[in-house]
C-alpha cells in the first residue's frame, strides 16, 4: 500500500478547493440569472476589464495546461491523461489541475 505524502494531500485539497469554490458560485449564477445557460455564463466573462482580464488568464493557462499534459503524462506514467482535460473544460480547470498533480505524485512514487 502507498502512502500518501503531504503534497498529494495538498493537491488533492486544492483540487477540492477548486471544485467547491467554483461550483459554488457557478450555482449562484445560474439561479440568479434563472439558469441562464452557459450563452449568459459567457456573456458574464465580458462585462468589465477585470472579468475579461481574469478569463484570459485562465484560458491561456488551461491551453499552456492543454500541451504540456499528454508529454508529462506519458513521460510520468498518468493513464487518462484526456480525462483531466475534459474535466477542466466541463468543470474547473482549478479543479482539473490540481487533480492531475495529485494522479502525477502518486505515479512517480509508484516509479520510485
């Protein structure tokens, strides 16, 4: 049996982190804007400098995330690598990311 190291919980946290504090405010959104649908969510991306600014943020950092990821995972053993991709884009990628580092932690103690 593996054991857990501090930076796998620590990432494992984050990534929990990530899923909660987005779905969260992702769910006040949508009753607010009685489910406005993801054309609203969209639309909310763009409505100042400071929305727009923290969008392409997270996009240019999810495409960065979006190459870098099938390399490290071949090269580190991650299995699924595609999953973690679909789950940033469908879910959080403050999510998606830190879950991925967690799987990649566990794979190079696995290897060591």
């Amino acid at each position: 049996m593996m054991r857990t190291t501090t930076r796998q919980t620590l990432y494992l946290t984050l990534a929990i982190a990530g899923l909660a504090s987005t779905w969260y405010h992702n769910l006040h959104f949508m009753a607010a804007s009685d489910g406005g649908g993801l054309l609203a969510f969209v639309q909310a991306l763009d409505v100042n400098h400071a929305t727009r600014s923290i969008s392409w943020d997270i996009t240019i950092a999810f495409l960065a995330f979006a190459l870098w990821l099938p390399f490290e995972a071949r090269r580190t053993g991650v299995r699924h690598w595609w999953l973690f991709l679909l789950l940033g884009g469908a879910i959080a990628f403050a999510f998606s990311f830190p879950l991925f580092l967690f799987f990649r932690e566990r794979a190079l103690a696995r290897a060591a």
